[in-house]
C-alpha cells in the first residue's frame, strides 16, 4: 500500500517525519509531500501555483529516512494532496495520511485545518485519509504521540473507511498518563475562539482566547483528560431535507 505523508507545518517539521517513520514501520511505501513552510490554517484551499501552472517542487531528506522520497512543494496541504491524486509524486496513493499536527484540531475549528483540509481534499479525490494532531504546539512527549500514530495508521491501513476522514488528537502527556484512544464529538470550538477588540478606520483588532474545555465527551474535553480522540468527519455532500424549492418564486 502506498502511503501519502503531508502536513501543513512544512516538511521540515518534527510531526511529519516521525509520522512518515510510523509509517515505514507500518510497511507502508512512503512518499513525503508537503509545504517548504508553514501553511497552517489554510483550509483545503488550493494556492501554490506559479508562472505558467509551474508548482515549485524540491527534493529534500526526512531525518531517519534518507531513502524515502520527500519533496518540499510551495503551495497549501490541500493542493499536495489533490495533485497527488493525479499523480503528481509518482504512483497515486493509496492512502494520505495528514499530520502530526503540532497543536490540536478539535471541535468546529477543524473547517479552518490545513492537516484536515489536506486528509479532506485527498478522499474527495478517491483516496482514504487520516489525520493526526498532538494537542502540544510544541510537543514534549513524542512517545506518546508515536504510539497513538502507530496504532491509528495500523488501524486505518486495515479498517479505513472510504466514506470519512478520520481525525485523530493526541494529547501531550507521558505515555504512562495517557487514558486510551476512544471516539469523541467534535466540540462546539476549537481550541481558541476569535475575540474582536479595537476598531480603526483602517483596522480591527482581533485577539484568539484559549479556550477552557467543557467537561462533556467532545474531542477537547477527552484530550483535557488525557484520552487520545478519535472522530469521523464527512467531506462536502449535499444535503436532504431543505426545502429549496420555493427559491425565486
């Protein structure tokens, strides 16, 4: 099975290459495809072409793997992930795998993830997708972080469902503390909410505020208590019951 390893932190962060290592040792073959620097909050957004349709492509090396292709490309997670689709890093995937995230992509928020929006872009393209986020934007316990990737991608490689992207949270705490990989909802936030503060004829502050998870079993609110979360997310699709047909009339 070939394996997809991207992120929206750059290909030089420490979340993609232990997450292409996890997936080496899974038996996965592996290519690394993802932005020459941070692209976080970019959505499933599709920017990084340049003159003429050119997307900036450069050969690099992930720490541990020197013979695993990896390419920092100039453009959004999303974008790698649908021209990846086509085949743009050699063979189309069978699977994208999207992280480690550093830092938490819980509750509504995950609409504004580039670590999601890639895993998205990729199974609304044909191909499965997880992605994986350590709660930490700067994480101490990469044990423990290893130990949940190994265990969701060998899941996912056996068990990945073709109809969802799995979203999967890792809290940052020694592996002895952590409680258990269960399913969660997503929370009503993220992990900050936007606060508007001063205003100017020619700007608007705007303040981000952690947020104090509420004790129910949402995503933030399990990872708060040390568990490692686990949510499916359905890709765009139509919905049934709005009545629309009165529009224009």
């Amino acid at each position: 099975m070939r394996a997809l390893i991207t992120n929206d932190d750059g290909v030089h962060s420490a979340g993609v290459a232990l997450l292409a290592r996890v997936a080496v040792a899974a038996g996965l073959d592996v290519v690394v495809a993802a932005p020459h620097e941070e692209r976080s909050g970019a959505s499933a957004s599709l920017t990084g072409m340049g003159v003429d349709d050119h997307l900036g492509v450069a050969a690099v090396e992930i720490d541990g793997l020197p013979d695993v292709p990896a390419y920092a490309v100039q453009a959004s997670p999303a974008l790698i992930a649908f021209v990846a689709t086509r085949g743009a890093f050699g063979d189309v995937p069978d699977l994208v795998l999207s992280g480690i995230n550093h830092g938490p992509n819980t509750g509504a928020a995950v609409l504004h993830s580039g670590t999601v929006g890639a895993a998205l872009t990729a199974l609304t393209h044909g191909v499965p997708a997880m992605a994986l986020s350590s709660i930490a934007t700067e994480p101490a316990h990469w044990d423990t972080a290893e130990h949940v990737a190994h265990l969701a991608v060998t899941w996912m490689v056996s068990h990945g469902p073709s109809d969802a992207v799995v979203n999967v949270n890792i809290p940052d705490v020694p592996l002895a503390d952590l409680a258990g990989i269960v399913p969660a909802s997503l929370a009503r936030y993220g992990a900050v909410q936007a606060e508007i503060g001063d205003r100017g004829e020619d700007f608007v502050t705007v303040r981000f505020d952690e947020i104090r998870a509420e004790d129910d079993d949402s995503d933030a609110s399990l990872l708060a208590r040390h568990w490692a979360t686990v949510t499916a997310l359905r890709p765009p699709s139509e919905v049934d019951g709005v009545d629309l047909s009165t529009m224009g009339a």
